[in-house]
C-alpha cells in the first residue's frame, strides 16, 4: 500500500522518464477492460480525459472502452495508474505537444485495423503487450502514422522493473529500456 507521504521509488522514476518537459502533456492511454473501477476513479479525480470510441456508449461498453487521459505530475491518479497499474497491462503512455482532442482524433486511427482477409478487427495497441512487440515490426511509413504527434511511447517491459520508451527520430525507431528499481523492488510482470 502506497503512503500519500512518500512516493515509492518505481512511481518517482516513471514521473521522471515521463514528465521530462512542461511543453509536452503527458497522456494515458487506458484499457478501460483491464483498469477496475477507471469511470468511477476518472470522475473522481476530474482529469481531463476522453473515451477513444465515438458516439454513445452502453453502460458495459463504456466501461471496457479505452480511454486518452491527460496526466498531471502531482495527481494522486496519476500515482494510483503508475504505482498500481504498472505491471499490470493497464494501458500505455505518451507525449505530444498537442491538446487532448487532437491527440483522441490521432490515436482513433488505430483502433481498427484489416486482416489478410480483409475483415475489420480491434487493435488493442494501448496494451502494452502488444505495444511493444509491434512498433518494433512497423516500417519508416507505418512509424510516421503512428507517431504523428506524439514524441514517444512509453510502456512497461515483459518485467515490472523496466519501462520501454520508443522514440521516432532520423527516420528510426529507437528504444531505451531504463531500470525502474534496484535490489527486486521493481515489482512482478
């Protein structure tokens, strides 16, 4: 159980790979199929946020619906996705230095796609899961439609203690793992 007098030191690292400038917002992409209880914590804590599918929702799908979440540095929900959702599937980051709306119209792009067949399918990219096995296997075309705005993408490793952050730079992706903990304090993946 985490304290409101101390951060724990796997939540004070991932504030500082993500909050590395204030002219570039810092998003939560959310799987709202795999955060318990997102509507309620999202209503509570008034962060700006936005469902990524359009239209109304029924109860059942608004619920497992992703969500873009702008974060704040010092929130408590930002506290509560870092220290209890890393590890845990919940969803990815970013940054982009541009508003919430405009990141929701970007990040909507993706979340359907073709098979060979044709056929339309949901594309789960915001679970980190699968982040981080595609964008490795994305093309120089591929990578600028899915960078768009944003400067990177952050999200956690197959273990806890390390977070994967995929930058889009000289026409590359480019990959930095940085450790979250030392001494088996980083938690389980």
């Amino acid at each position: 159980m985490n304290t409101p007098e101390a951060t724990p030191p796997r939540v004070a690292r991932l504030k500082q790979l993500l909050f590395t400038t204030e002219e570039e917002p810092v998003y939560a992409i959310l799987d709202g199929a795999s955060v318990p209880e997102l509507l309620e914590r999202l209503a509570i804590a008034k962060e700006e946020h936005v469902c990524l599918y359009r239209g109304e929702l029924g109860p059942d799908l608004a619920r497992m619906a992703p969500y873009l979440v702008k974060l704040r540095q010092e929130s408590p929900f930002t506290d509560w996705i870092l220290s209890e959702g890393w590890g845990n599937h919940w969803g990815i980051f970013t940054t982009a230095p541009v508003g919430l709306e405009a990141m929701r119209r970007h990040l909507r792009h993706f979340l359907r796609v073709k098979d060979p067949a044709g056929q339309i399918l949901y594309f789960r990219y915001y679970d980190p899961r699968v982040l981080r096995v595609y964008l490795p296997t994305c093309n120089v075309r591929e990578l600028q439609f899915v960078y768009g705005p944003a400067g990177r993408y952050v999200c956690e490793g197959a273990k806890a203690a390390e977070a994967l952050a995929f930058a889009f730079e000289e026409q590359e992706l480019k990959v930095t793992t940085t450790l979250l903990a030392t001494n088996g304090a980083g938690g389980s993946g």
